[in-house]
C-alpha cells in the first residue's frame, strides 16, 4: 500500500495507491497525493496547458473529477490564496475555494520542484489543505478518448486499502449545483 519516494536526501513522502473506477467498470490505477481519502463525482477533462489553479477554483466543476491532460502539472506551484484584488477578489483564482471532488493528472511535478516566483507551496500541499485527492500516473489522454467516446460519467476514486464495492456511484445531476456553488451573501465590488 505505501511506497517509499525519495525526492531528496532530507524528505521521505509516503505515497499511497489508488484506484479510479468508472460506471463502465473501466479501471485506472495511479498514486494518490494532496488529500487520502477516497470520493466520488462525474469524471470530465480539460485540455489546457496552464491554469490548474484557476481552473480547480471554478465552480462548474463542483463534484466532478477534473482530468487535466497536459502531461506534467504542477510546475509552477500555487500562489497564497489570501492575495486579494482591488475589488477585494482572489487574485490569483476564480473563487475562494476548490470545488472538484478530485484531481487527475499524468505525472505530478515532485513535491520540491516547482518554479515560480508568486509560488507559496505545491499543488499537492494546496489539495491537501483543502481535503481534495490527487490521482497521479493515470494514462489523460487514453482516459480523455474515452469520455470523449462515452460522454461524461459516474466515478469513483478509491483508496486501494478500502473496497470499492463500499463506495457507490453518485448522480451529482440530481443536486441542486448552482445553489451550491452561488453565494449565500451578497457582494459588492
């Protein structure tokens, strides 16, 4: 269930195996990073090369599973979410938190090795302190065709110490999404 990743001499990070389940029973197998829980959602995609923050911060994917297929994500970091804008908005996201239910990537850039100047933690580290699950090592663009081919289904992304089978399979269509994800307060800007 564990395997040891040495990324440097100074760090050890325990990696735990997971698995994503979609309705058709189609499997992928990857290693879970940012929160280890298991969860479930629609599975969806998006093609873009940069973004992931912003794109994480976007209320449409509420309860969905978003497959980045760009092949290494990660990179630049993330910045300090308590930035704000001169219209007191986020400044480097779309909103204040991440709504999808999980994160799908190819590979994942190792935990001390992003790069940027406005970077204040990893995107595994955001995730984490979020309570969102990271997939990594999942074949995006094979997983992609095929959501493409089939349409958007139910997933679940299960840690491979619990069984499946305890997980069901969710229709997020058949809750109210846009209430929530709208304010409860009013904003003016």
């Amino acid at each position: 269930m564990f395997d040891s990743d040495e990324s440097s001499d100074e760090q050890y990070i325990k990696v735990m195996e997971g698995s994503l389940i979609l309705e058709d029973g189609t499997t992928f197998h990857g290693k879970l990073h940012g929160a280890y829980k298991s969860a479930h959602g629609e599975i969806v995609f998006q093609t873009g090369m940069v973004g992931y923050c912003e794109a994480l911060t976007d209320p449409s994917y509420h309860k969905q599973f978003l497959t980045l297929t760009y092949p290494l994500i990660g990179n630049y970091g993330v910045p300090d979410p308590s930035i704000k804008d001169k219209y007191n908005l986020p400044k480097y996201f779309e909103s204040d938190k991440i709504w999808p239910a999980a994160l799908i990537v190819d590979r994942l850039c190792p935990e001390n090795e992003y790069s940027h100047s406005d970077a204040i933690q990893s995107l595994s580290q955001w995730l984490a302190s979020e309570g969102v699950p990271l997939l990594s090592g999942i074949d995006t663009r094979a997983l992609t065709k095929k959501i493409r081919e089939s349409g958007s289904m139910k997933a679940k992304l299960v840690i491979d110490a619990e069984d499946p089978r305890k997980f069901d399979f969710v229709d997020i269509n058949k809750d109210n999404l846009v209430e929530e994800v709208s304010r409860k307060v009013g904003f003016c800007h």
